[in-house]
C-alpha cells in the first residue's frame, strides 16, 4: 500500500502546472485529469487572486487544496464541481477559504 504524501509547488511554479505535474506523475493519471479542470474552474472564479495550493497522493487517491482570501468562489460552482469528481468540499477557515477536491481511481477502470 502506497503512503500518502504530500507535494507544494516549486519555487515560481504556477497552480495549474503543479497540478498537471502531479497528476501526470501517478501511474493511474488519465482519471485523474478531470481533478485539473475542477482547479481551472476555481482559478477561473478567483479572478487572478492569488491562491496557495498543496496535493496529496495516496494509493489510487488525489487530494488538490486551494487556499485563498477575499470573495467566495460561487456556490453553484462548487455544486457542480461536486457533480463531477468524488469529493468537494469548500468552507471558510478564519480570513481565507478552503477548497478541497479529491478523485479516487476506479479500481476497474478500463482503458482502450
């Protein structure tokens, strides 16, 4: 069983391109991808503020984590967000806002 484990972005190294990075990097990547358009979605609500964002790995699981401040991202968003992975959840913690999204990998997944 695979540990979990926990990545940051490198130094200058922009949301979206961390989160490609990471995916591209686990042997199970292609369902992991709809995790990359959930984050571009949010980075697209942002609005250009600046958010910090972490992945966790576990075995045939993907955790993103974006932190930020100011204005909510819209609650249908991450409604439909919710709609299209197996975990999302949002809420405030002290002056920043969390969003967490995690995508298990099918175990019978399919590829042709």
């Amino acid at each position: 069983m695979k540990t979990p484990h926990t990545y940051t972005p490198a130094k200058d190294e922009g949301v979206l391109e961390f989160v490609r990075r990471i995916i591209e990097h686990q042997p199970d990547h292609k369902p992991l991808h709809i995790v990359e358009h959930l984050v571009e979605i949010a980075l697209n609500e942002l609005k250009e503020r600046p958010c910090q964002v972490c992945a966790e790995t576990a075995e045939k699981q993907l955790t993103v984590t974006l932190h930020h401040n100011g204005k909510p991202i819209d609650e249908r968003t991450v409604w439909v967000m919710g709609d299209h992975t197996d975990h999302v959840d949002y809420y405030p913690n002290g002056n920043e806002w969390v969003l967490t999204i995690r995508r298990d990998v099918p175990s019978l997944f399919i590829d042709k």
